[in-house]
C-alpha cells in the first residue's frame, strides 16, 4: 500500500498511550559451522508457520534473506515488552537450532560480501531495491530499534525533536560493528558508516517544531516523486505513523541480550523524558545539524573510548560518560517507570577491540559474539 493518509496518521496518535514500548532486534542467520551469512530466512519463516504460528506472527524479513528480526509486539511499558520479546527470543532461537542454523548479533557481520546476499521477495523490499540499487544492495546491517508510544502526533514530533542530540550518545553506548567487508574498519560503528551515510532520508533528522510542517515535509516528498510511503523515510528518530509511536533507530544490534534490554530501557527513559520535558516547557537549546552530526561522527569513529562535545558549553567529555548524563536527565522518568539500566565496563565495540588488539583474527572475534548471543538471548533478563 502507497501513499500517507495524514488524517488516520494524527487519529492513531490520537489513541496511542504513552510509553508503551515495541521492541525489534534483527539477527544474521549463520551456518553454525562456519559463521558465514545464510539466506534461509524463508525456510525459518515457513517451519514456524508450520510448527508455531505464534512465533511466525513476531518475526519477519528485514531487506535480505540471510536476516532475521524479532518484533515483540506492543508491550504497556518496557518490563512488559521484554517479557513478550523474551519468549519470541527463546522459540526462534530453538526453532533455529532444529533447524541448523544460528543467529548472531553484531552491528555487520565482519566478512560477508553485500554482493553475494540476496533480497527478500516482498512487495515493500522489491521497491526498496529497485528505488535504491546499490545504496539498498550495499545494507547488510543489523540494529536495534525501539518503539515508544506517544499521545498526539504535534507532540511526537517535537519529542523527536528533543531527540536530536541525544541520537549520538546512544549510538557511542550501542557502538557494536568494527569489522565490515573483511576489515577492520577502524571504526566502533561501522553500521552507522554504511547504512546511515549511505540511505536517503537518514540519520539526524532537521527540527520541524511540530506536526503541521512534518506533514509538510512529506507532503513534498509525495509530490516530488521521492517517496511513496512513510517508511522511505528513514531517519534514525521519526514517528511511525501507523504505530503511533516515536521510533528510535540509532543502535547496532546487541551481541549481549541484557544489554540490549538495557539499551532499550535507557531509550524509552530518553523518549519519555524528552515527552515530559516537551509538556513542561523545559528550555532546549536546539542544536544546528552541523553540531550534532560532529558528535554523530565521533560516536561512529570512536565510540566509547573517544570525548563527546557538550554542545552548549563547546567543550568534550570522555565518551563513557554519556552513559552517566542520560541517566541524569532522565532519573524522573526512570524513576516514575521504574527503569534502572546496567551497563558493563565495555560495550560490544570494546570488547571486539580488545580482541582484535590481542591479534586474534575475524573469525574468532565475531565467533565469541555469536557464542554470547546464543548464551544470552534464550535467557530471561530484567532492567
């Protein structure tokens, strides 16, 4: 289906709750004796229609046929969410091993070649393909994006507004795909680098103020030809105006599934508090994209181990400390929601550094990623 239907857009949000919380983590399916990218994703997809229709409704492609994404549902917060994605969590990944293959859960898989991964076969994803070629071809990564439900679209967007320079500090926390096409890229989040730079309509988003000149700006890009749909639109903070929620779509997928129940409670956290900010008329100073994307960049470079600029002072901070300023800013609204995320010493992008600074080559690093989501993720986990 084409086209926006404005009115149904501003009705859903109209009846969306806040904070509720959909969860969706996308995998590589793997030939568990040699890692390598399996496309066996509608093989799975037919064998849990076969055998658990449940699950089959919570999973679903994602671009190519070696990726599989796991949807919890809408959750009334994000205890909730994470109960129902946890038991998708465990039947996919069982479902998986009957089947002989494995998931894994890196922000890009190290050595896979784009150029030998094929499309899925869906109306959307043919689109997709034939609107950006290469720049769709070239998208073999893998993320985290959460859902938070908000009431009334004017306010959705100017939360996403709020959103803007938060977008950076959660990607350095995420940061989880060194390796891309074979080598080490030198960077902490070489997802961000590919699919981000690389897609239309993608990354940090402009300031729109509100709903009125947001519907404008689709408005133009249904009249110019550049889009058909909502979802070609892929900034990495938007509404989803079928879901009535804010969409949040800055993290690489995570290779620990408690810290990707972290991750996605610190975000709610950031798109609650942002909304409650928004209703209490907090001053915000609104950066100019130029400023954001210079922290945008060093998040994609450096991650963790690098400095963050403080926008308004114009002065860095060490990187790790993003963790401990969006706990801050959000301590009212985790404490109203009851969210208290952990984070280890290092995240994913650190600890494959670390190994690969050891002098262990590709295959072992990513292989001990894989082995950590396949402990984690059929287990239970709490925020």
């Amino acid at each position: 289906m084409t086209g926006i239907d404005f009115e149904n857009a501003a009705e859903t949000f109209q009846r969306a709750v806040d904070f509720t919380v959909g969860l969706e983590e996308e995998f590589a399916i793997l030939d568990p004796s040699t890692l390598e990218m399996a496309p066996r994703f509608e093989e799975l997809r037919d064998a849990a229609a076969d055998s658990d229709p449940e699950l089959a409704a919570h999973i679903t492609g994602e671009l190519i046929r070696s990726e599989i994404e796991i949807v919890s549902g809408a959750g009334s917060g994000i205890g909730d969410a994470l109960e129902r994605q946890q038991q998708w969590r465990r039947r996919l990944f069982a479902l998986c091993e009957s089947h002989g293959a494995t998931l894994g859960a890196t922000g890009t898989h190290p050595w896979a070649d784009y150029r030998t991964q094929a499309i899925i076969d869906t109306e959307h994803y043919r689109m997709v393909e034939q609107g950006l070629q290469y720049v769709a071809w070239r998208n073999n990564t893998f993320s985290l994006h959460v859902h938070v439900g908000i009431h009334d679209i004017d306010r959705a967007v100017r939360v996403c507004d709020r959103l803007r320079p938060v977008l950076p500090l959660l990607l350095a926390v995420s940061a989880n795909s060194p390796y891309l096409d074979g080598r080490d890229s030198g960077l902490h989040s070489a997802r961000t680098q590919s699919f981000t730079r690389n897609f239309p309509r993608c990354g940090i988003p402009d300031a729109f103020g509100g709903w009125d000149a947001y519907r404008s700006y689709l408005q133009f890009l249904l009249d110019t030809r550049s889009i058909v749909e909502f979802r070609q639109v892929w900034w990495s903070v938007r509404p989803h105006l079928e879901f009535g929620t804010v969409e949040m779509r800055i993290c690489d997928a995570q290779s620990n599934a408690q810290e990707s129940a972290a991750l996605a409670a610190l975000v709610v956290a950031c798109v609650a508090q942002a909304a409650r900010d928004t209703d209490e008329g907090v001053a915000f100073a609104d950066p100019p994209p130029r400023l954001v994307e210079e922290n945008m960049w060093r998040a994609i470079r450096f991650g963790l181990d690098g400095n963050m600029i403080d926008l308004e002072r114009g002065e860095e901070y060490p990187a790790r400390a993003a963790i401990e300023r969006l706990a801050d800013w959000t301590a009212p609204m985790r404490a109203e929601l009851g969210i208290e995320p952990a984070f280890p010493e290092q995240n994913g992008a650190q600890r494959q550094r670390a190994m690969i600074h050891a002098g262990l080559p590709p295959q072992e690093v990513y292989g001990a990623a894989v082995r950590e989501t396949q402990q984690t993720y059929a287990q239970r986990v709490t925020v």
